[in-house]
C-alpha cells in the first residue's frame, strides 16, 4: 500500500463528501469527476469495503464510510494546519478573511474601522457576517468571530481571546430629561418611556442596575422595544425615551450635547468582548492583523472609561 497516494485519496473522499457531489468535488479539487470516480474506487479496494453508495442523484455514507470519514476530515484538518503555517510566514497580510459579527457593529461605528483596516492591509479581502446568530467557525468556514458574552459556551475547537470590556449605563437627551424629568434613583424609571433590546429569544431585555451593594432590576412602563441597538441609540438621541448603552458608544455623543447620563453612580452589567477563532490552526497573519487592530480600536480612550472603577 502506497501511504503518500492513500492519505491523498482520503483527502480527496472527504472532499467528495462535503461537496456532496462528484461534480462540485471536481469544481473544488480542480479534478475530471472520472478521475474522482477512479481514486474513490481505488481506495475502497485498498480498503476491502465500500465507502459510498452511488446513484444518479446523490452520495450515501456505508457504515464503513461514516466511520472513515472522520480520520479523512482529520488528515484535511493537518494539511490545512500546513498550509496555515505557511501563511503565518507571512511577512504581509493577504488572502481572504471571513469575520462574523454582531449586527450592532454594522449601525456603530464599524464604517470607520473598516476603511482603515483596508487601508492598512490592502491585500486583504474582507467578508462580513453581520447577524445574530451564531455562527459555526469550522462548519462555516469563518476565521473569526467576534462576540459579546458574559460566558461562551466551553469547546475545546475554539480558542476565545478576550479584546476588552464595555461598561454600560442609561442614557438619554437633555430634550427628553427637560420635558420628562431626571431621575434621581431607579424606581423613577417606572414613570419614564424605556427604549429596550429585545433578546434573541424574543424577550424584553430588563434593565439589571447596580451600585455598590444596592440592586434594582425592572422597565419602565412604557416600553419602545427594538432588536437594534444603533436604532435605540438613535431614538435616544431624538428624545424618544432613555436607553442602555456603553460609555464606547454613548460618550462622543454626551461630548457633543446630543446624551446625558442618567443616574450616573447606577451601572448596567458590563460586556466583555471577545475574539473566537478555530483552536487547532496556527493563525495566518491576516487573521493576526485584523484581531490586532480591532483590539488596538476597542481600547482607545474611549474603550478604556474610567467606568473600570
């Protein structure tokens, strides 16, 4: 038995299999479907049993085949660990890079972030995710994704790089305060208009305030609920009500008179920020690059509020 041409028709069986096709595992592979078809049939010999049932419409995994699958997914696993490795060489970033995010950094301030990043590493092509769901790194084929979570779930495929924290507080505009009234402690927040996130399990997202060792959790009666978060910053702003936001977000726009603080010594729970990526890879430099400075950007002046205290 040949091992260099085994292990390289394993890598080409569990191509066929994800592709699902012997004619999108030849657009993928760059292969003729015949001579697919051949090497299949090549291994399954070397093998002694059958891989796949084929028919005119579709591939089926044998018993034997499920299991086979997974040490050709695992070998596919090496080669691209060196092909990343070589990439991590490197000296300029290039390539592709596929960033998942939430959908709030499409309304604050990722613009911004963006046009300098390209700027910076030109050779890097960007594509963007932007939605609430979560993604699947490996499956997905994404190289990172950015996430805000007080907890991630445990997985030992994925290594979560902590970039920072915000730290969060009520906001809303000095017209809104004047015409309403300020607050001067939470149980004044019944009388207000609140502007609240909706979860993605379709609730009301309560306002959980604490300041030293006194608590105090509710909403305002009179809600705006909304699942974006740039759309309530923005109602704000407008005099709509009074909204949750971190200071990163909501303190150029109290420089520039547009937001008030409201019950300032009063915090909502702070959110850490964190970089996923896929654990078992070494790292190519564009994925360095753009973790790098998207940390360097969160961390700025207005990242890192005195709300640490």
């Amino acid at each position: 038995m040949s091992v260099p041409l085994f292990a390289n028709d394993l890598l080409l069986f569990a191509h066929i299999v994800d592709a699902g096709s012997f004619t999108r595992a030849s657009d993928m592979t760059g292969l003729p479907k015949s001579t697919l078809s051949r090497r299949l049939s090549d291994l399954e010999s070397q093998l002694g049993e059958r891989l796949l049932q084929r028919s005119t419409r579709r591939l089926v995994l044998t018993e034997f085949g499920e299991t086979v699958l997974e040490s050709a997914r695992n070998l596919v696993d090496e080669v691209e660990a060196v092909a990343a490795f070589a990439a991590h060489r490197q000296v300029t970033p290039q390539g592709t890079l596929r960033v998942s995010l939430p959908p709030e950094y499409r309304e604050l301030s990722l613009v911004e972030f963006l046009s300098e990043f390209s700027k910076r590493y030109p050779l890097v092509r960007l594509e963007l995710d932007l939605s609430a769901r979560r993604v699947d790194l490996l499956a997905d084929r994404f190289d990172v994704a950015i996430r805000a979570a007080s907890h991630l779930p445990d997985d030992s495929t994925l290594v979560a790089r902590h970039i920072t924290t915000f730290y969060n507080g009520l906001y809303a505009s000095p017209s809104y305060l004047r015409q309403h009234g300020v607050p001067t402690e939470p149980a004044d927040l019944l009388g207000h208009t609140g502007l609240v996130l909706v979860t993605s399990g379709g609730d009301h997202q309560l306002w959980r305030l604490t300041c030293g060792s006194e608590r105090w959790e509710g909403l305002p009666a009179n809600i705006l609920a909304a699942n974006s978060l740039g759309l309530q910053q923005a109602l704000a702003v407008e005099g709509m009500g009074i909204v949750g936001l971190s200071t990163r977000f909501a303190e150029p726009l109290v420089a520039q008179g547009q937001l008030t603080r409201v019950l300032p010594e009063w915090k909502l729970p702070s959110t850490p920020i964190w970089c996923v990526t896929a654990g078992r890879k070494l790292l190519p430099q564009r994925t360095i690059a753009f973790i790098e400075m998207f940390k360097e950007t969160l961390q700025d002046r207005h990242g890192a509020s005195s709300e640490r205290k």
